[in-house]
C-alpha cells in the first residue's frame, strides 16, 4: 500500500513537470523577465509623448483620437479643452507611448488566431510628428496569464500586457467629457453677486483686514451693511466648495430661463509657491429647477446638475447674509459716542494708546472694561428683521452718535418706534431693519446704570 502510494505520488510530480516545460516552451521567462528581479522585460513600443502626433484607438464600438496640442495637452475627437479631460487623454497617449511587456509568447507564431490577433479586436495607430507610424494590434485574453495579446505591425512576435492598459485605451468618449469643470479655491473669493428677479444681493470681501475689524465681508446690494460672516463662510463657501459640474445634460427640462438666479463668483487666485496673486477673473452659473437632492446649473452655455445643497442658498434672503449688528462701528475707529434717550444725552469719549482703550463719560473718568462691556452691548443691539415701509414715528427712542477718528466712520443710528413692539434702525438716515422694542429699553436700563456708577459693575 505504501509502495503504491509513492508511485502515484511520483508519476503527479512527472505529470506537473511536464506542464511546466510546456508552459516555458511556449513563455520567455528569462531571469531579467521576473518582475521581482527586473520588471517588465520586452518593449513593445518606445516613443516620446511629444513626438507623437496622434494617437488613433478602433473597437467594435468606435473610434476614440487622442490629439497632441503641443505643451502637454491633449484632445479627444478634436473636441475643445473646455470639453474634455485633457490629462486623461494625455494619460491615453502616455500607456501607448511607453509600452513594455513581461512575456513573449512566440517570436513567430504560426496560427495567429489562437491569441485572437487574426482578427484583432482592438487597433491601435500611433501617428508620429515626423510622419512615422505604428501599429498595435490587440486580441483576447489570456486565460491562464490573466494578460491580452499585442502585437506590433512591425514584428510577427507576440507579447501580453495588463489589463489596466487596455482598458485605458478603450474608454469611450462619455469617460474623457466627465470630469469638474468648475474647479475654484474658495478662499480666493473676492466677491459674491446674486441676480435674482426680487432683488441682487452683492457682498465683497473688505480690502484692508487687520485684527481690529469685526466683519471681513460687506454688503453692498441691497443694503449697505457689514455682513455675516458666519453665515457667508457656513452656509455660502462652504456649499460652492462642493459643486460639481462634471457631465453635461440634455433633453431635460432644466428649468433655466432669463429669470432664473444667476449667481457671479469674482475669483483672485493666490499662488502659495510665488506668494504672488494671479489676474482676477469671474465664474457664473445659472441656477435652474431642483429635482430631489439634486439642481440644474447652466455653466459656459451647458447645463450640468449638482448637488442641490451646494447652491442652496441663492434663494436665501438677503436678511441671512446681512450683519444682523447694524449698530456696529469697530472702537478703533471711533473718538467719541453720544447716547441720547428721553431728552438727556451723554458723552463717552475713547482714547486710544498702545492698542488699549482709555474712557470718560460725560469728562470724568469711567472704568475701562465696564466701559468696554457697554460699548459692546451697543453694538450687540441685533435687528430682527428687514423693514417693510410701516409708519415710523418721528421722536427717536434711543439716538447713538459715533464719532471716528477719521470723518468716514462717523455713525449715526437713530432707534425709532414703529409700534409697541417694532422698532426702526435708521442707520446714517437710511431704514432698512427693525428690531424689537423691549431689547431697545433693555439696553437703555442697563446704560443707566453705567450712568449712575461708571467706576463699578
């Protein structure tokens, strides 16, 4: 039994061997061929990307041609830059351009088609600057090697190469047109307009940022206010980091008309490497219906659709992206303060030394950050809503006068009744706002008490 049992285990060992020298036979498996030791051993094509013209793929579905444009960049079908993924059809050009393999099946096979190239199913013409061309011819897949046959039209021998490599070779066209058209670093944002057929809504970045400023972004339309910073970076840069225009649509009913939102990005890029800003320019989309979790977007004559989150906020009112503290006027900017309600009125006056503030009320000397503490209540008074044209009564309930260092900053914000709940914010004679009247008597309670006791808490 155990006699038997080693015979049978010796004749496998036969039977396995003899495989082996079939497979060598037929695969070039030198020692320089094993990717361990050397990596791919064969070339089947060695070409520099810029000396190729073109580049030509055939299937049974179609003809894809990668053109060289010179610098780099490469086209598809002759179709614009605008349209199509440029570095992936630089990445088409480059599989073919540099093309190894780690096996020769034959040098010269007799039948060609046991490897499928009778009858290739993919062709490949690499068209050179200087006139030259090659052919690629591509047949099945290997079984046992998990590799398709290539061969060349200059040579009768055939190789194997990776899968990967024809399959970057046949994508269709629909693979090289999808990709994010709308590429922006938000932080070079400058300014952000929305046209809508209610109202334009436009906030700019302030020039001159520095660690005394409040707002880093005003509103110019249709209020001319510091605006919410908060909400600008949360609820508007944040989204349009996300947008994502990547496969144009058609035949769909995009809602996109001439009144539809038209949002205009003004772009300043920033070089990190040179430090230096590159030349301003601007981005526009038009905003369509929203189906589901997702909005139609015209850009550059296309429709796309986007996440509808990430251009949400074109609908938004105004009111949202407005600074909601329409008193605020930064302290650096401002020499003195009168604060007038029920017929008595009292003067704050600011000194300004080595970034820390000095105050009198009324010519004595008031403690700083009690002080400090009311400014910032004056500033905190929040409006509640925007003005809608209800009769405003003409005695003011509180009158806050800001005088700045330079004659720009000078403030006047007069706090009207408009009913027992409403008030009006008339903010250097213009009413856009109002805020609810307990909060103005709350603030003036709390002002007389620093009147009393302008030394202590």
């Amino acid at each position: 039994m155990k006699t038997r049992r080693n015979v049978i285990i010796l004749f496998s060992i036969i039977a396995v061997f003899a495989v082996g020298i079939i497979i060598v036979n037929n695969i070039d498996v030198s020692e320089n061929n094993d990717p361990v030791n050397g990596g791919d051993a064969y070339t089947i094509l060695a070409e520099s990307a810029e000396e190729i013209a073109d580049v030509t793929v055939k299937t049974d579905s179609g003809e894809i041609k990668a053109v060289n444009l010179g610098d780099a960049v490469w086209t598809i079908n002759d179709m614009s830059t605008d349209d199509i993924d440029t570095s992936k059809a630089y990445a088409l050009a480059g599989t073919v351009a540099s093309l190894t393999s780690k096996n020769i099946i034959s040098e010269d096979p007799a039948d060609l088609s046991e490897y499928g190239l009778d009858a290739p199913s993919v062709t490949v013409t690499v068209t050179k600057k200087n006139g030259g061309a090659d052919k690629l011819y591509i047949g099945d897949l290997s079984p046992t090697l998990g590799e398709y046959f290539i061969m060349t039209d200059s040579s009768p021998a055939v190789y194997t190469i990776f899968p990967f490599k024809v399959e970057t070779l046949c994508r269709p066209l629909e693979y090289y047109r999808e990709f994010d058209r709308f590429k922006i670093d938000i932080d070079d944002i400058t300014a952000v307009s929305i046209a809508r057929s209610d109202e334009t809504i436009q906030i700019n970045i302030i020039d001159d940022i520095d660690v005394n400023t409040n707002n880093v972004w005003e509103m110019t339309a249709p209020y001319k206010s510091g605006a919410n910073d908060d909400y600008i970076d949360d609820k508007i840069l944040e989204p349009l980091d996300s947008v994502s225009l990547t496969m144009p649509v058609s035949g769909e009913d995009s809602g996109i008309t001439s009144s539809s939102p038209v949002l205009t990005l003004t772009v300043r890029p920033y070089d990190n490497n040179t430090g230096k800003y590159g030349d301003e320019y601007t981005e526009k989309l038009v905003i369509g219906k929203t189906f589901g979790d997702e909005t139609y977007v015209e850009y550059k004559n296309q429709i796309y659709k986007t996440a509808a989150e990430s251009v949400g906020f074109v609908n938004d009112s105004a009111f949202n992206i407005v600074s909601k503290l329409q008193a605020l006027v930064d302290i650096s900017d401002v020499k003195r303060v009168d604060v007038s309600y029920g017929g008595e009125t009292h003067k704050i006056e600011v000194s300004h030394r080595d970034n820390k503030y000095m105050f009198k009320l009324d010519g004595k000397e008031a403690d700083s950050d009690i002080s400090q503490n009311i400014y910032q209540s004056i500033m905190a008074l929040a409006v509640d809503s925007v003005y809608d044209g209800g009769e405003i009564k003409e005695t003011p309930l509180l009158t806050i006068s800001f005088e700045g260092v330079k004659n720009e900053y000078d403030t006047v914000v007069e706090i009207k009744p408009i009913d027992d709940i409403n008030c009006a914010l008339i903010r250097n004679g213009e009413v856009n706002f109002t805020l609810k009247k307990r909060k103005v008597e709350e603030f003036i309670n709390l002002f007389k008490e620093y009147v009393n006791d302008p030394m202590s808490e």
